[in-house]
C-alpha cells in the first residue's frame, strides 16, 4: 500500500493569508513565538535523556535543548495553534 502525502503537503503551503498590515505582522510572529514555545516543551517530554541521538557526556543538556529549539522554531506556524490563536486575537482587539 502506498501512502501518498502529496495533498498534505501541499495543504500546508497553501495556508490563507490572513496577514493584512504590519500590526498583523507582529501579532503573527508572536503566535508563531507561542506556538514554538508550546512545540518545545512538548519536544522537550518527548525525547527523553535516553534517547541515541543525545548520548549522555558533558554538555548533552545543552545539546538537546539546543536540537528541541531549532526544531520547534522549524515547525511553528503548521500547527495551527499559531493561526487558530492570531484570529481570536485579531477578533477581541
């Protein structure tokens, strides 16, 4: 069986501009920032100290915490926290 992943794929590139002037730029980096902030202490349970990549030696802490911000700032803004979040916010104010 084969899975095709083109329709997901292709989904997350077409998300809809919902950014019309520069305070709408701001609010949008700043759900992103939550957003990556959330990803990074969901990374953070998730991959445990035990894990091949990170072998225990001086400095692995760093390391992953290093990997996990790096990661969750790759991934903010596809989870549709950081969206869902920005139009409540544009919304109420």
């Amino acid at each position: 069986m084969k899975i095709d992943n083109y329709i997901a794929l292709d989904s997350l590139n077409s998300v809809p501009k919902i950014i019309k002037n520069d305070n709408d730029t701001k609010l949008k980096e700043q759900t992103d920032k939550f957003e990556a902030f959330f990803i990074k202490k969901v990374l953070d349970v998730s991959i445990k100290s035990d894990h091949l990549l990170f072998p225990k030696g001086a400095g692995d802490d760093i390391y992953r915490s290093m990997y996990n911000d790096a990661l969750s700032n790759k991934l903010s803004g596809r989870f549709g926290f950081s969206e869902l979040l920005f139009k409540f916010l544009k919304n109420r104010g």
